[in-house]
C-alpha cells in the first residue's frame, strides 16, 4: 500500500541507516509562504482546517516550494476540544479563544466523547485527500496536541503568561483534573488511530506548555498521558514523534515514553541528549527559529552546528526547535533545506 | 558598622549553619500587597522608583507584613538603561516600552556611560533611606538585570513572544551585540559596586530572558558577562545570588560564575542540582508561584516538597521561582513565611 518514494524521514525514526539527515519544519504549512497567504486570503483560518481541498493544498505547499522531506497535516491542535463541545474563536492578533473555558467540574461533564470519523472526518479526509495528492512522494505526519496542553488551553481559553487557572486546577483539584485529562487522552489516541488509518505515516504529540510545570508535575499530568497514548494507538509500523517544548530534563526518563523520536527545542544540547538517551529513541531538532531571519552563512554555521551536535550517525530529523516564524523569507527556509540535505552526507555512512 | 539583628539570609548565602531556611519572596514589594497599592494609588511605578521615601515604604512593607528574612530594594532593572539615556514609559497593561529601542551602531554608541552616584542617586538614595528605616533588622538586598536581560529589553524596546530583534542582533551582528554587552556591563558593575557601599548586604543579578538562548550562546551572551561582573563587583562579604530563568541545564558550570547563590525557577530539581553543584554555591528557590494561590493546606504540601527536596543541612534559600504574582491573596503569602519558618527547623541542626 504506502511505498514512499523518499522515506528518508521514516526510516531516521526508525534510526535506521540513512544517507543524509532528513528535515522537515514545524508550522511549515504557514505564513511566511506567499502560496500559503493567498490560500488564506480567501478563508479564515477554521475555514482552512474544515475544509479538506484547503488543507490539502497548504500541507504539500512546502513539499513542492521547499522539498522537505516530510509533510505534516494542515490542522490545528485545538480542533480536539472544538470536537468535545467548546465553541472556538481564533481572535486575529490575539490568538485562539474559547468563550466558555473549563473551570469547574459541571464545565469539565460537559464535555463529550468523540467519534473521529464523525466529529473530526474534515481532518480524516484532509488526510485521505492530502495522501491522495502527495502520491507517496514523502511521509504524511498526522499531529495532536498533548492532553496537557490541550487541557491548559481549555482551562485559561486563552493564551497565557502564567498559567494561573490550569494550575489552580491542578494543583487545588488535581482529582477533576485528572478526570479530565483521561477524557482528552482517550479521545487524542482515538483520534490519532483513525489519522493513521486513513493513511498517516508518522504521529507527532505535541505538548507545547510541558515546560511551564515543575518536574513532578510534568510526569504526572503531561508525560504520563502521553505514555497512555502512544501505547494505545493502533499503529502498525508509523513512528511516534513526541515534542514537549522546555522539557530538556532527565532525558532517559522522556525516552522511555514510547516514542520512536523525541523532539527538542533550542535549548536543548543534542550531543549531551543523544549520550544520555543513547540509542533509545531517534532526536529531532532543534535550529532556533529566529535563525531564518539571519544571512545565509549565518544559517549554514548554525545549521552546522546542529548537525556538529547530533554528530556522526543515524536517528537524527532535522527540524527547529519550534514552529517557523510568520514572516521568515521563505528563500532562507529553502537554503536551509537544501543546505542541511547537502552538509548532512558527511554525518553518514 | 552592619550588625544584622536577622542574618539568617547572609549566613545561609555563605552556606553557614542556621537553624532554620530563610525565607524571601522575588517582587515581594509588589501590587498583591494593599499597603503597596496604596502608595501606588499616590504615585506611578516611574516616580515610585525615583522618589526614595516611596521606595523605602514600599521596600520594608513585606519585612513588616509578612516577617520576611530579606528586604529587596524596590526599583526596576530597566532604571540601567533609562540613565543610559533610554527614553522608558510603563505603558499600563502593556508593560514597560522603549520608544526608541537599539536597532543598530549609531543607537548603540549613543548610549552612555554613567556615574551611579549622579545618574542612579535616586536608587543609591532609597538604599540608604531604607538602611535606616530598616535598622538593621534584616539585610538589604540590590539588585540589576543581567547585561543580556537588559540588552534583550534595550533591542526589542518591549516585552516579546520570540525576541527575534536581540537574536537577529546577536546571531548576525554579534561584534555590535559584544560592544553593547560590554557597556552594560561596566554599567552594571559600578552600580551594584555602588549599591553595596550605599548599604545593601548582598546583591541579586535576575537573568529573565536567559533561558531563551540556545546553550552556547548562553555563555556566550549572558554567563559571560555576569562573571566579569561578579568578579569587578566591590565588595567586602556581601553575598551575590545569580539567578537565569528557565537555565537548568549544566549546574556546575552556572555555579562557577562566581555567584555565592544560584537561584532557580520552579522547573528545576534542587535535589539533582545540590548532587551537581556540591556544596560550591548555595541554591536559592523555587516553589511555583501560582501554589500563592491554593489552599494553605496545599501551599504547605508544596512548600515542604521544597524543603524535602533541598534536604537536610545548609546553604538553601527558600523564595518563589519567579516573581510573586499580582493577585495573590497576602494572607497566603504570610502563611508560606510562617511554615517555611517553622518546618525548615527541622532540616537543620
């Protein structure tokens, strides 16, 4: 069925033997692409996610503009509890809002169970059109968010600086909060299995906000979560990415997660995570976005030194460590893509 | 001439035997406090700042309040480059903003040097002021920015999501960024010198924006500079506390800086970072503090992991890891002081 004409990026996580470092970019599917703007300018942003031609479209715009070696789903990680029941607003210039966040445990009964197939089919058939399109060129990453950073955005309903009422919640009412985080976990491993089944290569969990939670309370309401999840979904051979941004500590303890990958931002230090973890899991990362605004030999040497720090051998994805910027010059994304694939032959083989 | 009536803190900054943990807040003279909102109501933050009256009120408030071990001067970190010439406004809900921040050569070299006791007299003037008032019966501490916190603020003129300015400057300008670095760092040293021949018992450099560098620029950027700074300091006994949020990662190194205290946020694990650091620095830190906003009974749950996970002996300080927050009820800010104060005894002798 799925014969990849570059599986490059699945089998680096797999770490199996490959000829150069694959790369792919988190929110590579964006803004900073002209192509993308104009899809934009004629839907708003749900819109774009509901709509399966859209989806489509933008998700292999960077396959064709930049030639990485992945594409990931065009979607948004808050659709999960847009599909629970919670009415969303994405606000322009100040991001996504629900109107009626989660704050108690009347909120928290409300929410309901979902079938994928039914309450998320736009996003299954995004993926059924997007595999269609792609022709196998290169894998498809279908993604969710953690249930964590779910939660935290259902619980504040907006951005944060602090994080005040998630954590209230955890820590006065830990018992509705695990409750809740249940919920979410069975519906993101539903979810994800259903991604996979209508042809998802690959799976990333994303816990954006794992890094705003002291250590013991990362493992018990976000990792803990995760490792339900990855164990749960129905997957053949598809690797399982896990990115939890800020979480750079105790790495052995991440790698026993499940995962086939995991992420890291750009604090994180390759080598040191790649001697602890050893051959546990493959890596991927983790440039700093704000390099893209830099010159091209200014990227080259710090592409370089990502490289330099995963050094010699398989198991690493390139990637930055966070989504790329909005107004990045696409031309410098397309530099790095093709100086990472050129300079990455000297780390193999 | 300093005979402290209350040493707890200094001696716990020198790692001597106490028989129980000091205990400080950072931002304990702050707007959760109705005594501060009070002299607030009279003055804005600027003029609260430059007026040593207001400022010493406002600095023994928490002493008086809460029972504290420490008094922090109250001031700001951007007072640096405000006598540096910057032109700052407190924008109410947006923050503090530079109208016209550093972009480039000409704006850097038109920053000046200063003489602290001209250009920062109103903060030497509060120092001695609150010496007075305060009598003695707990230390003073002072306090500045670190040179890359500052430089972050001086080059994105306001509070940013991704501070892609400072690192544009840093990753492709990086001569400029040094000369910048360097200023603020001369700067720095002879106002801190300052403060401490004013009175101030021991001095905290609050690194905020360091743990947004990758590792490497990190020394680079900012640890650097915080040891030529530590090492030019003037000072007979009077402890530092160097304290980089969101920078965990390679403790030893962080402790050889020069620092008599490390301070931590609350995603750290002091018990792994006093295995690291051995008995070379004292560790301050880091009860989340969003606990502030629990039940007491959580609040002492928190705090007595905090203390379980320092251990027993020496050379802990406890505080939040991060400012106290706006809305925090006082009361629960009493309790933490009055708990830590009596279940800390039983980590030491």
């Amino acid at each position: 069925m799925k014969k990849l004409k570059n599986d490059l990026f699945i089998r680096a996580c797999k770490r199996k033997k490959t000829d150069r470092t694959p790369i792919w970019m988190m929110r590579q599917a964006g803004r900073y692409l002209p192509e993308y703007r104009a899809v934009r300018a004629k839907a708003d942003f749900i819109t774009m996610c509901k709509t399966p031609e859209l989806a489509a479209e933008v998700t292999i715009q960077p396959v064709d503009i930049l030639d990485v070696d992945a594409a990931i789903i065009f979607s948004d990680i808050l659709v999960v509890p847009m599909a629970m029941g919670m009415d969303l607003e994405m606000k322009e210039s100040v991001g996504p809002v629900f109107h009626k966040p989660i704050r108690n445990e009347a909120d928290a009964s409300s929410l309901k169970s979902i079938d994928p197939f039914k309450d998320l089919k736009y996003v299954l058939d995004a993926v059924t059109l997007t595999k269609k399109n792609l022709d196998n060129r290169v894998p498809l990453i279908g993604f969710s968010g953690s249930p964590w950073t779910l939660l935290a955005y259902m619980v504040e309903g907006k951005g944060s600086k602090n994080f005040s009422e998630v954590k209230k919640l955890i820590y006065s009412q830990p018992g509705i909060a695990h409750k809740l985080l249940e919920k979410i976990s069975e519906v993101i491993a539903e979810y994800l299995s259903a991604k996979i089944e209508c042809g998802c290569d690959a799976i990333q969990i994303f816990d954006t906000w794992g890094g705003i939670l002291p250590q013991k309370d990362f493992y018990e309401f976000s990792l803990n979560y995760v490792e339900k999840i990855i164990s749960s979904i129905k997957r053949k051979q598809e690797p399982v990415i896990f990115f939890a941004k800020g979480v750079n500590y105790k790495p052995k303890k991440l790698a026993k997660c499940g995962a086939d990958v995991i992420g890291f931002d750009w604090t994180a230090d390759l080598s040191q995570l790649r001697n602890e973890i050893g051959n546990k899991t493959a890596l991927q990362g983790n440039l700093d976005p704000n390099v893209l605004y830099s010159s091209h030999e200014i990227i080259a040497r710090r592409a370089k030194a990502v490289l330099k720090s995963f050094g010699k051998g398989n198991g690493h994805i390139f990637n930055l460590g966070h989504g790329i910027l909005p107004d990045v010059p696409p031309e410098n994304a397309k530099f790095l893509v093709d100086y990472v694939k050129k300079e990455s032959i000297k780390y193999h083989g």
